[in-house]
C-alpha cells in the first residue's frame, strides 16, 4: 500500500489523512468510566471481588454489611482510576502543548501562522533554526545552497550528534518564492515504525521540472520531534502527520512483564481459593445438615417447613461471604504501591549517579524490582557495556610497518611522525583513509578550534588521530571536504557514500580530488569484510597478523584500503547506484549488492588499533555477581579474539588452567554439529570439577545450531556458566534470551546501544547503560544505569531487598486476612453452623484496609542484613535466586501460623469471655482486639531493623485502633455504643489481651530462635 | 531499526527545549537519609540470652499473675443449679407440658448456701444449647424500631416475626429475639420469709438510654397464634422492660447466662434458700438445659478459672522454654556471626552443591 501526497494541494488530502493532531490519551471524558472500569474487571481478581460485593447485595445471605466490601472494592478502584485519570490528564496536557504550538504553513500560497494540530498531510512547512519539526517532513529547501540542514534526533533514537538532512536533487536550486507555488506528488509508503527508512519518490509538476522521478532515502526526510540545528530555515512537505509518524507509530504500551513473584503470588492466590471452595462447600454441607436436623428442633428461629426453592444455596453462599476476605482485597494496591517505592529507592540512589554525567539510575519499570533479586543469567553486550566506548587510537600497522608497538600509542611513535612529515606516499594514503573516509561532520567552536561530530566512536578516534598526525579534516561544505595536510590544503568532492551496515561491515566513500580530478574509493571495515577483497596479488599475510596480534590485545581493529577508480568505470557504477537507491522494495539489498560491484580489487593500506578501555569496575562487579551465583553470557558484535582478551582482562573468564575455553565453529552444518557434540561431552566430564568452563561460539555457527540443533545447544547453554558469542547480530542476541527463558530461568540483559534493544525488550528484566551510543537502549530498558558497576548494586541491594520485602508482605497479607477468616470459620461451629459474622462490618473493613495495612506498609523499608553485608557475602543472594522465601512451603508456615494464632485469639476469648460476659459485641471486640495485638507483634518479630518510621507504624497503630474504637463507642447510633469503654475498664479484658499475645507469639518465637540457631537453612 | 519510546518522548523533549541532557541533570535526586534507605535502626538480634531472658520474664510474670486470677476466681461463690429436668421429672412428655397453657408449671428447689456470700448477691439464668447466635436469631430485630416511637413500621428485617396476624399491623418490639423472651420467674426465701429481688438496673445504662425508647410501648405482641416467650406490659415503655433489654443483647455462645436479678442482703453459709420456679419457658424440644445460678463477683468477674490456668500454663510453658534453651545452650553452644558457619566456606569447592 502507498500513499500519494499531492504537495501544496489543500483539498485532496484533507479528507483521505488524518490531521497533525497528536493524542497520546488513552482515553476521553466520555469513554474514562466505562473504558477504565472494564479494563480493571478484565483481570481476575477484580471479578472475583465484584462477585462477592453483588452477592452481599442480597440481604438474605450477607453476614456482614454490603459496605465492608463495596467500600474496599470502590476505594481501590477510585485509586487506581485516578492514578489512570492523572496520567491521562498529563498526556493530555502534552498533547495540547505540542497541538497547539504554532508554525508557519503555507496556505493558498501564502505564508500564515497555524497551530501545529492544523497542518495536513501535503502542506509546506516553513521551520526556523532550533525549530521542532511537528510532522514528518520530506525536505524541499533550506537556507543553506548546496540544500543541506541539520537535525537533532535524540528525541527519536537518543543520538546526540548532528545528522545531515540534504533536500531531494529534483528541488535544487528551486528559488525562495517558488516554494510557496511548488507543486508535486509523493509517493511514499503508508505509515511505519522504522525510522531508518523511508523509501519514496518524488515527483514535481511543470513548470519545476520534468516528470523526472527524483527517489528520496530518510536522508531527504525530517522527522516529528527533531530540532533543525545550524540552519537558518529550512521547509518541507508534511507526508505523515499527527499519530501516523514514525515517532507516533512506535508509541505503543510495551507487554507488561510478569515477575517470577507475581506468578508465584498469582499461584498462591488459586491455591486459597480452591481452599476456600472446599471450606465453603464443607460448611455448606454441614450447615445444611445441622438446620435440617437440629434446627427444625429449635422453636425459637421458626424455620418454615417449605422453604423457596433456593433454600439449598442460601448457607453454602453465606459461607462463600463470610470466606470471600481469605483473599486480601488489598493485595493488589498494597503491592503496587510498595513496588513504586521500590523503583523510587532506585531513583533516588545516591551511589548509583553516574558522577561524570550526573545522571541518576532510572527504573522505567515500576513493578518488576523482586526479578532483579531472582537474576540467574546475565547477558551483556561488550562494546559500552564492559567497556567505556571511549575510542582512542593506540597502534596501526601500515604496509607492513607497526607503529607504536613499543611506547603503546602510536600517536607518539617517532617513527611515524618522521614518516608523516617525510611524506611518505604509504602513510599519506592511510592517513587520508583515515580522515575521509567517515560521516564526520566538523564544527567550528567560537574558541577556533575543530570539534567533529560523529555517529561512530571509531570514525571519532579516527578523525581525531589523523588530525594529530597533521592531516586534519577542516571543514565539509555540502559535498567538498577540506583537508589541510603538513600546511596545504586539498579539496575532495564526495561523489557517493556507501553507508555501514552490519551485514556489509565495512563502509566506503568516493571521491574525487579535486586538485587532480582523480576519483578514488577509499574503505574502511572489519578484516573479513575487507580482506578477501583486497586486489589479486597483493599480500595480506602481515595485515592478518597484524590484525591477530591487535585483538590478542584487546584491541578493535579496522582495515583500511583504496583503490584508484576510472572514469568511465564511477559513471557506469554510479547509475546502477542511482537506480538502486530509488528502488522501493529490497533497496537496502539492492544497494549493498551494487556496491560489492565496486568494491574489490583494493589495495589494502594497513591496519588501525583501537584501544576501547574497560570500565571502573567491571572485573570486580563480574567477580561478585558471579559469586552470587549469576552465570554471565557476553553477546557481541565483535570479533572472537577481541570478545576473548576483553572476557579475560575482566574476570569473564579464567586463564589456563584454571579455566577451559571451548570453540564451536564450523562453516557447515556437519562441523557444527561436530563441534557442538565435543564441547558438549567434555562439558559433561569436567561439570563435576571445579574449573571454570565456557563456550565461545561465533555468529554464523550460532545461527546453525540455533536453527538446526536447538536440543543439544539449549543442554549445553544449561550446562555452561559461561558463554562468550562473537559477531552476532541483533535479532541472534534476542534469540539467546529466548532460549534461556524458555529453560526457565530469569534473565537479565544488559546493554547500550540500538543494537541491544531487541534484547534488552526481549529479556525479562532489561538494563539500558545511558552511554555514548545514545539513549535507544535505556529508553526500551527497564532500568537505565549510568554504569556497568552500578549492576551489582541495582542486583544485590535492590532487587534482594525488593523480593524480601514483597515475599514478607505478600504472605504477611494472606496471613492476616486467613487469621480473621478461621475464627468467622470456627465461629461457626458454634453459632449453629448457620453463617454468623462474629465481627460487624465496620471492624472487618477496618481490619483488612487500615489496621493491618499501614504496619506492613512501612515494614518495607526493612532491611535484613547490611548493604555491606550483603556486597561482603553475595553468596547470600542465593536464597532469593532459589525462591527460599516465597514458595508453597513457606506459604505453609504462614498459613500455619493463621491457624495456630486464630485457635489462641478464638479459644481464649470464648473461655474468657463465657457465661454471663458472652456479650455479642463484647466478645467480638475482644476477638478483634487480640487480632491486632498478635498483628502488632507478628511484624515486629518479622522485622529485623526497626527506624522510628517503623516503631511509629507497628505501636501507633494499637494505639489508633483504641483511639478509632473508642471514638466509635461514643457515638450512641453505631452499634458498637459504650463497648470498648466497659471493656477498657475490665482488669480481666486486659489480662485476655496480654494471655492472647504470650500464648501467640511465645511457640512463634520459641521456634524462630531454634531454627535460627540450631537449625540454620544452608544456602 | 526500531525504536521503542513511549509518549513521554515527545513531551519530554518539547519542555526541554532540545535540552534533554541538561533536563536530565536537574533530576538528580535530593539526599536524605530515608532515601538513601539510612535512617538510623536498631537491629534486635535473637540472640540466646535474649530469648532466654524474655521467656524468663515471661513465665516469671505470668505465673503470680495466674495464681492471683486463680484466687480471685475461688473467692467467688457460686451455686449452680439445674431444674430443668428435676421439674419435669413427673412427666413423660416434657414438650407437652410446657406448650400446655393450662398445666401449673411451678416447682420447688432448694438451695444450700456453701459460704458466706456477700452482698450483692447476683441472680443469673443459665441456658445450654440455645443458639442465640444463630444468624436467623441474631438479625432478626429492628434497632430503629425499638429506639424510635416513629419508626414503628421498620419491620423488615424482623421476620418472621414482623407483623400480627392476620391484620399485618407491626409488632412492637418486632422480631425472633424479643418473640423469644425468657418467661420463668423465680420466687426467693429463706426460713419462709422472703427475700426480695432487685430487678432495677439489670440493663446497661447505656441500652436503656440509648437504644430502647422512652417513649416505646410494646405493641401488638405476643398477641399471634403462636406464643414465643414472655409477655411484655403495654404500659410500660421499653426502656424500662430491663428483662428484654438484658435478653436483647444476644449471647455469642450457646452457653449463656443472662442476669435476672440482685439479691441485696448477705446470704449465710449453710442457709437453705428455697426457689419457687415458674418453669415456663421451652428448652426441652431441642435438648436445651436451664440453670439458675446465684453467684457473688470479683474484679476479675465471676467465678472462672480458665485466665487463671491459663496463665499458669502459658507461664510454664515460657519457663520450659527457657530452661531447655538454657540447656541447649549450655550442651551444644553455637557462636553467633561466626563466618565459618556459612554453607560456602564449608563446602570446598566454592558453590553450593
């Protein structure tokens, strides 16, 4: 499908295109509560809650008020509907900020000054420098002759570099006024996502030009939410406007990820709801029994010989009402909330700021802090990631020559710089190489001096090192390139880039000298992508080397070569070229097929070392993460001896002998399979022994035994703590995630650049370093790092403090709400079987929402053991890894724990209370009043570190349950009138209370200090 | 390539102006010790003598405490009958005779005062078996219809009890609990001469101001086919029928006793107190038992010696919990925050398993 964009032709399109205004809400005014109260009840436990409050409607079989549960259920939601509404209202008021801003469109051919929300598709577009584009553009003019602008894309793909936008050849040399009168089609494809291409034509209408089709690339193009840069004004044609831009189109609400936690929670959620069918089809059964034998006897409740025809259900529903609280309704609120605290704690982290950028670790990912307590593989890219992507030029080997061998810095070598200033023709092509062959754009600061903007660190190492070696990179006007070389200036004119892919590895540039009109092609690229097509003849043996002996430093290396081109040979090339580059489908194909044509027969130049330096830190963290049980997998783009010397100047991997590096390679299946079958039997062998074993696998070998032995690499990837994978691409490294996750273990991927984001997405937790390759990968990351270090902190103290923290409070909810629900259960027992809530429904309410929940809030902010003791020992961290504290057995002990402690409140209370004190509402109080005290010392005795906030939640709380009861007993309507003052006076209420507390918590700690000390759980 | 930003983006970057890395910077985050997660914490640790003391105390404390309760709850006097079954023993069928209205139902007990019981002396009914928290019982009232004269009509949750048969006008006081009211009467005397029996101020002051109406008057009741229990005075407003404001507050156990009256002189030990019981009421259809229980009063309530066991037991529970821990520490001591403790410097090779 295409879209056809008739420029300057204010009627056509209006109609068929959606206007520029931008909406981000994901609701109206009108559509809010019906939108947001079905969304809520989609999920399964906000049904279950409605179910509940519907049947308490009905007032046969209600125990309680409807209230105790209307109330919960529409505080909860009100809460989380308004924390919707909030957003909402926010984007809103973005929306409104960016629709409403104003710009210069041209209507009718005149100038006029709109909203941004006005503009349509087709309309000519007037920006001024340091302007927002507010639609995506196709270029027609700009200020500058040559028709060149420059944009900031870091709104868009977090690059921070200027790009160079140029206006499409059709509209050269179009005059200032014409552009107001310009009229044309576009032929473009419908909206997409990918902001790396746009593939389209261009066509203007006499009297512009002929009906010559003029192809336009994403170069031709500026994007919604750029900012024009360096240029005075530039206009385009507005092709997608509103939400159908590429920015607009990669909106989209991310899949919520689901914690291990949250699972287990979710696990444990059915498990109590099953039991509570069982206890409720049990009792109503017995209920059922009881009335029709017993309570047929007893005159004074009058049963009716016939009942309606219902009269089956009545008890067995009354029992599913008085059980309904065994789910804690707050759960859900209770653990949204804490989670926010927990993502707040990460945020606010002082020892996580990145001190050279100031910049903060950021959770983008609110809800997921208990997996990174849970991590078992991490999966880290090399290059930003272990590594600073601080380029520096270290060594070069030129035909045959190494310099800086011996001092480490080739820029100091003598040798060279006698060779630079004697000219020599070799070095002068290299070093020519070297500054053009890039993107790099120079910027002229006010002190004089040469600033270069560059998309690659290596292209920026490059330019810098040439420019020290005396061959320095002025200035690129349009396409004329200045280079001043040992004191005289040359002019190059670029004819074609032949951009960098990551299939091609290598990137070319033809130019033409435009001293002696020579035209030369000069690349740059990876050794194998290089190499083989150097000219027949020429000797490549000592690049190989040199390449070798480079990466068994650690070093990145690139191939630099050149090759004189003719004439004729460019013109006939060039228009494959051109008529490649205006394809629309396949064109990335078509034109990496069209530039292996030129590119062979090079004369290989020599070789440039890049020395990119580890971060602060890094070995150690590898070190400690690893001790915490966390296997590493290093996913790289870079070569395997490179990958290799970086693993082991980090503690990736250990020297011979102590550690064991196996290869997989191979070219064919057969190899592969070969290859895999060995490392895989002496991974059997040597499991058993303490020697640190890993796997180094290479992309191509990768892609075999992910497609064609996924069985025997998947036992491998579990038998292997270490794995390093070399020259793999993108959608491979999502690909290893996969794998691992489909083995059932929590991953972790870490990463910086656009190269990582499929993993990083893919992963179930995803770490973006906000490095120099721009922001891509923080912003699609669940949390952003400054540094690789910061890994072990965010692990070991967040995500372990995390998962404590949420394994106490969930089980702790259940608890409480089992403990009042097993004595309304035993209650029953002696109520007749017939359904009686022993507590009224304000205290239920209040039990579930407010006394019991502001202690255990605050009981998140404890801490089991030391920061330090925890970065001492991180060997500790095995015990959230193997789920010790939330699973079905400790969810055992809590739940014998409700047993236990509602048998004490419910017996001592009724043997207390008997005979002539069985008050209804005395006795209930008493029941309550012992809940609370045995809550209040169930999460001290759970708490390990107790901050004033703490003492203030656990005893305030008792003290502002006497206060709420007291004030309501002295309202003479409630029901409760005068009870807690009778009871407060009673010396034998407070003897109860303090019995209820020893006899409960006694045994409790009795066992916890035995298990403690004698019984100590071995990790 | 694609990129994954949310709405944020655009806006984020409108209000900064292009400046996103200076945007950035004035996030940082502002110190303070609660988030940095530093607040200052004491750190109880369970440590033996910790545990051994407080368990100590414990039982230190709580048994005194348990004697104490235990003493009070002796001093008590308390005589219990049962007359249930001894009044009826003429009988064979016990449900017959107490729905017959014609029989007379009085009945003779004697009672031996086993030791001085000071004054006051109170007078408690006792019922076994009688389910006043059943929820069909316990819901069936109308609290606005007994505290407010014009809230007559509020009957709807009374039922089956609500309105008079046949011409539907509201009972007042409507519903199963006040249908139900206990009916028998006892009559007291000592050597022939009477003892009188306080039957002001049994209520709680509270119910009687409160919750019963002054200016209620019993309406309608007991006036159906069926006949529950006692009959009420028209006359007499509800908040002074102390005996249906004391039967209103229901029981939470089967086992209840409800206070009938105050004897306001001293009985002397060995005295034989003679009851006349006017046994109306119908406990025998469903197995119920009747008790009448005189029984003086401490600070710690009448006369129950469960908080006074109950503390011993829990008190030597703690002790034995201290002394085998006490032991446990003596014979098998086991340092704390000894490193060597830890599972992975145990094992050789490093890691677990």
């Amino acid at each position: 499908m295409k879209r056809y964009v008739y420029i300057n032709d204010d009627e056509s399109s209006k109609e068929l295109y959606c206007d520029n205004r931008i909406s981000n809400r994901k609701y109206t005014l009108w559509n809010f509560l019906p939108k947001n109260l079905w969304e809520q009840f989609s999920r399964f436990m906000n049904q279950y809650f409605l179910l509940i409050a519907c049947l308490q409607l009905w007032s046969l079989i209600t125990p309680v008020n409807p209230a105790s549960t209307w109330g919960p259920l529409i505080f909860i939601f009100a809460v989380s509907a308004s924390k919707e509404a909030w957003d909402d209202y926010n984007r809103y008021l973005s929306d409104k900020k960016a629709n409403e801003k104003e710009v210069w469109v041209v209507r009718q051919g005149i100038k006029k000054h709109i909203q941004a929300q006005d503009i349509h598709v087709g309309n000519i577009v007037w920006l001024r420098e340091n302007d927002e584009v507010p639609c995506d553009l196709v270029l027609i003019g700009t200020s500058d002759p040559q028709g060149l602008c420059y944009v900031e894309t870091a709104a868009l793909d977090g690059e921070t570099d200027l790009k160079t936008r140029i206006i499409p050849s059709a509209c050269m040399g179009i005059d200032f006024e014409l552009l107001h009168k310009i009229k044309g089609v576009i032929e473009c494809p419908n909206p997409d996502k990918d902001i790396r291409r746009f593939d389209a034509n261009l066509r203007l209408f006499p009297p512009f030009i002929d009906n010559d089709v003029c192809p336009l690339t994403i170069k031709n193009t500026i994007l919604q939410s750029c900012y024009l840069r360096n240029t005075e004004w530039a206009c385009g044609v507005a092709v997608y406007t509103g939400n159908e831009t590429k920015l607009g189109m990669s909106r989209g609400i991310p899949e919520p990820k689901l914690t291990a936690m949250d699972a287990m929670i979710d696990k444990l959620t059915g498990a109590i709801f099953v039991f509570q069918i069982v206890v409720v089809m049990v009792l109503g059964i017995a209920g059922n029994v009881w009335k029709d034998t017993e309570a047929r006897k007893q005159w004074y409740v009058l049963y009716p010989d016939e009942g309606p025809w219902y009269e089956v259900l009545v008890i067995p529903l009354r029992f599913e009402l008085l059980c309904s609280i065994m789910i804690p309704i707050s759960i859900k609120v209770s653990l949204d909330l804490v989670k926010s605290l927990y993502a707040k704690f990460i945020d606010w982290d002082f020892e996580m700021i990145d001190q050279e950028t100031g910049i903060p670790s950021h959770a983008t990912n609110t809800a997921i802090s208990e997996d990174l307590g849970q991590v078992e593989y991490i999966l880290t890219d090399k290059t930003g990631t272990l590594t600073e992507n601080r380029m520096i030029f270290r060594r070069c080997c030129i035909s045959g020559i190494f310099y800086g061998n011996e001092t480490g810095d080739a820029l100091k070598d003598v040798e060279l710089l006698d060779a630079v200033s004697g000219g020599s023709p070799d070095v002068v092509r290299f070093l020519t190489v070297m500054a053009v062959c890039n993107t790099v754009i120079p910027v002229k600061s006010k002190t004089g001096a040469i600033l270069y903007k560059a998309q690659s660190q290596d292209e920026d190492a490059l330019v810098n090192a040439a420019a020290r070696l005396h061959m320095v990179f002025v200035n690129k006007n349009a396409n004329i390139l200045e280079i001043r070389f040992n004191g005289s200036v040359i002019h190059y004119e670029v004819l074609e880039t032949l951009e960098f892919t990551s299939d091609r590895k290598r990137m070319s540039v033809v130019v033409k000298n435009c001293q002696n009109g020579k035209i030369i092609l000069l690349s740059k690229g990876a050794d194998e992508a290089i190499l083989p097509h150097a000219y027949a003849g020429q000797q490549t043996r000592t690049f190989i080397e040199a390449v070798d002996q480079y990466a068994q430093l650690g070093l990145r290396t690139l191939c630099l070569a050149w090759c004189e081109l003719k004439e004729d040979e460019y013109q006939e090339w060039s228009l494959m070229f051109k008529e490649a580059s205006s394809t629309l489908v396949d064109r990335e194909w078509r034109i990496a097929e069209v530039c292996q044509r030129l590119e062979h027969d090079l004369e290989v130049l020599g070789v440039t070392a890049i020395e990119d330096r580890l971060q602060d830190g890094v070995p150690e963290t590898i070190e400690t993460l690893r001790k915490a049980g966390i296997n590493f997998w290093m996913l790289t783009g870079d070569k395997q001896n490179t990958a290799i010397q970086i693993a082991l100047s980090c503690n990736f991997i250990s020297p011979e002998p102590k550690g064991q590096l196996l290869l997989i390679d191979g070219k064919t299946e057969d190899e592969v399979f070969r290859s895999l079958e060995r490392v895989l039997l002496t991974m059997r062998i040597t499991s058993s022994e303490p020697k640190d074993v890993a796997f180094v696998v290479d992309g191509w070998a990768l892609e075999i035994a992910l497609k064609h032995y996924r069985k025997p690499f998947t036992e491998l990837a579990i038998l292997s703590r270490t794995a390093i994978c070399c020259r793999v691409t993108p959608s491979q490294k999502a690909q290893l995630v996969e794998l691992l996750k489909s083995c059932d273990y929590r991953t972790l991927a870490i990463g910086d650049g656009g190269n990582d984001v499929r993993m990083i997405q893919q992963a179930d937790i995803g770490v973006g370093i906000s490095g120099r390759e721009g922001l891509q990968a923080a912003r699609a990351a669940d949390y952003s790092i400054g540094k690789f270090r910061f890994l072990k902190r965010l692990i070991l103290v967040h995500g372990r403090y995390s998962y404590n923290r949420t394994a106490f409070l969930s089980q702790y909810s259940f608890y409480k709400s089992l403990v009042i629900c097993f004595i309304q259960i035993f209650f029953s027992f002696i109520s007749g079987v017939s359904g009686t809530s022993l507590f009224n429904s304000v205290s239920l309410m209040a039990y579930n929402v407010f006394y019991t929940s502001v202690p255990v809030l605050v009981s998140v902010l404890d801490k089991d053991l030391s920061e330090g003791t925890v970065m001492q020992h991180p060997q500790i961290l095995f015990y959230c890894q193997a789920g010790r504290l939330l699973n079905p057995s400790t969810f055992a002990g809590w739940f014998g724990r409700s047993l236990f402690h509602a048998i004490v409140v419910f017996l001592i209370t009724i043997h207390a209370y008997a005979y002539e004190k069985s008050e209804m509402e005395e006795l209930s109080m008493v029941a309550l009043s012992g809940c609370i005290w045995l809550q209040a010392f169930v999460v001290a005795l759970e708490t390990n570190c107790f901050t004033i906030i703490q003492h203030l939640a656990i005893w305030g709380n008792l003290v502002a349950f006497y206060v709420i009861n007291l004030i309501f007993s002295a309202i003479p309507s409630s029901g409760m009138y005068t009870i807690m003052f009778r009871l407060c006076r009673q010396p034998s209420y407070w003897i109860t209370m303090f019995l209820i507390v020893a006899a409960g918590m006694g045994p409790v700690l009795a066992l916890k200090y035995f298990r403690y000390t004698y019984r100590p759980i071995t990790i | 390539m694609e990129i994954s930003t949310n709405g944020a983006t655009t806006s984020s970057a409108a209000v900064g102006g292009g400046g996103g890395l200076e945007a950035k910077k004035s996030k940082k985050p502002k110190y303070s010790r609660f988030t940095q997660q530093e607040l200052p914490a004491c750190k109880p640790i369970v440590t033996p003598g910790l545990v051994i003391t407080t368990f100590t105390i414990i039982g230190i404390i709580f048994i005194p405490m348990g004697l104490v309760s235990l003493s009070a709850s002796e001093h008590v006097v308390e005589i219990v009958d049962r007359y249930d079954e001894v009044c009826t023993s003429n009988f064979h069928n016990k449900v017959a005779y107490i729905q017959s209205v014609s029989t007379n139902k009085s009945c003779t007990r004697t009672l031996i005062v086993p030791k001085l019981m000071k004054s006051p002396v109170f007078i408690y009914y006792q019922l076994d078996s009688f389910y006043q928290n059943h929820r069909r019982y316990v819901k069936s009232r109308s609290d606005k219809q007994l505290r407010n004269k014009a809230a007559e009509n509020e009957t709807t949750t009374c039922d089956p009890v609500a309105r008079s048969q046949p011409d539907r006008a509201p009972i007042v006081p409507c519903g199963l609990i006040a249908w139900t009211l206990f009916n028998d009467t006892y009559g007291f005397s000592v050597k022939d001469k009477k003892i009188e029996v306080n039957k002001k101020n049994i209520a709680w002051d509270s119910d009687k101001g409160h919750k019963f109406g002054s200016n209620v008057y019993p309406k309608n009741f007991q006036t159906g086919g069926l006949i529950g229990g006692a009959k009420l005075d028209p006359s007499i407003p509800l908040s002074e029928q102390e005996d249906l404001i004391v039967w209103m507050r229901t029981a939470a156990l089967p086992n209840f006793r409800k206070l009938y009256g105050r004897i306001e002189e001293d009985l002397q030990p060995n005295e034989e107190i003679t009851v006349v019981i006017q046994n109306n009421y119908n406990t025998y259809s469903f197995g119920g038992r009747k008790e009448l229980v005189l029984s003086t009063t401490s600070w710690i309530g009448g006369k129950n010696d469960f908080l006074g066991i109950a503390y011993i037991t829990v008190g030597g529970l703690c002790l034995f919990f201290a002394v085998t821990f006490i032991l446990l520490y003596v014979i098998k001591p086991r340092p704390l925050g000894d490193p060597s403790y830890l599972s992975w410097n145990k094992s050789p090779s490093g890691h677990p398993n």
